[in-house]
C-alpha cells in the first residue's frame, strides 16, 4: 500500500467551497482502480491548507489508473480554482509499525 499525500493551500475565504467542491470530487477520486480509501483534512491552525490523504495499491494505480484518466481532469477542475499554490503531492509507504 501506498499513501499519497498531497499538501492543499486554498484561498483564504474559500475553505467551504473548497470542501463542498471536494465533495462532490471524491466519488471520482474513489472510483479509480487501486483506490483503497480516501480523505481531505483541514489545519486548525492554518484553516486554509487541507491536507489530502488517498490509500492507494501501488504508486501506479494513482499515476496510471487515475491521473491518466478523465476522471482526474473532472476532479482537478473541481478544485484547482481554489487553490492559492500549485498543491504539493507526495507518496509514502509505512515503515513497518502501524497502530492504528
């Protein structure tokens, strides 16, 4: 398993919309072949930069199974006018030990 983190500054003043428009995004994001699970976190200290957090099987299924797809422009489109910086996307495998 994969995690693909991806750091999201939004616009200040647009945090609800960026949240409603994920909402309606995430069902694309969760259809992909390889998607485990999904989720979008919001800072409580920084109420504007929302933290993505997508389980994936392999780092292939997020670049070929979604980001080459349809759906990705469909979900980035939803997004991507409330973002204040380009987002910045990483990918993760766990070390070992897990508790949760």
């Amino acid at each position: 398993m994969v995690l693909e983190i991806t750091l999201l500054d939004v616009v200040p003043g647009q945090e609800e919309a960026f949240a409603g428009a994920y909402r309606q995004a995430h069902h694309l994001l969760t259809a992909s072949d390889g998607c485990i699970s999904a989720r979008m976190t919001r800072g409580v200290e920084t109420p504007s930069r929302f933290v993505g957090i997508v389980a994936w099987e392999s780092v292939d299924d997020h670049l070929e199974n979604f980001q080459k797809t349809e759906r990705y422009q469909r979900y980035r489109d939803l997004l991507v006018r409330y973002l204040a910086a380009p987002p910045v996307v990483e990918h993760f495998t766990d070390i070992g030990i897990r508790s949760f």
